[in-house]
C-alpha cells in the first residue's frame, strides 16, 4: 500500500471544495537549513475519499501500482493527460491511468485510479473523469 506524503494540507483541499475553484497551496522543505525549496501547487475542485471506502477492486488496482504490474488492460500505466483540467495541473507525463474492474461490465467501465509519481497521490474517479476523489490513507 502507498502511503503518499501529504504537501496540501486537509484545510486547503476544504477550501477547494467550498470554494468550487482554485486554492493554491504551497510547501516549503529545507534540507540544508539555508535555501529553502517552495512549490507552489494549484487544487481543483477534488473530492476526498478515505481508502477504506473505495471499492474492492480500487484496493486491488492499487495494489497492482504498487507491485508495478502486470496490468489486465493495455491502456493501463499510459499517461493520462488531464484534458479535462480537473486535477492539478502539471507536465506531460506526470499522471498515469489504471483500470478499476467493473463487475458486470463488458468493457473497462467507468473506474479508474489516476497517480501523480513525484507527490505519489492517488486519485480515483468512478465516473470516468467527471470527477475526481484523492485517496486518503489516513481514515
């Protein structure tokens, strides 16, 4: 299981959604105590959804993250490019999709975790990119 290190605090992803906008969120890490490194990150209007509240096969799709594969669809582990502008934006390539299995569904369906590599965050979108939750391991 990941376990992503949290830059956004829990009262600027609360301000996004109030808000339905933009809240910018910045973090600032020191590792030599005399230049200190900041970035700035842009949130949408994201969701937030604990990990045990997702469904199985979310845990199941995560868990093949984590293990790097093999991955029952070849669409998965592509880029995902955000052309809907729901998540932060960042650079080509930052994103990655996986599949959530659908039961029933004759196709991939409408499930998918998105992952952002260098904050290792972890949306999951149930309605295929209409919107977005970002996983919470801590509940």
């Amino acid at each position: 299981m990941r376990i992503p290190p949290r830059i956004v605090s829990v009262t600027a992803l609360a301000a996004a959604l109030l808000i339905g906008g933009p809240v910018a969120a910045s973090a600032s890490a020191s590792p030599d105590n005399h230049s200190p490194v900041s970035t700035a990150y842009a949130i949408t209007a994201v969701g937030d959804i604990c990990y045990s509240a997702l469904p199985s096969q979310a845990h199941d799709t995560l868990d093949l993250i984590e293990a790097g594969g093999p991955y029952p669809y070849p669409q998965d582990d592509t880029v995902f490019q955000n052309r809907e502008g729901i998540l932060p934006s960042q650079g080509s390539g930052y994103y990655h999709e996986y599949t959530v299995v659908t039961p029933g569904s004759p196709d991939r369906g409408a499930r998918r975790i998105v992952t952002g590599e260098k904050n290792q965050e972890d949306y999951y979108t149930a309605d295929h990119y209409e919107s977005f939750d970002l996983v919470d391991y801590a509940c």
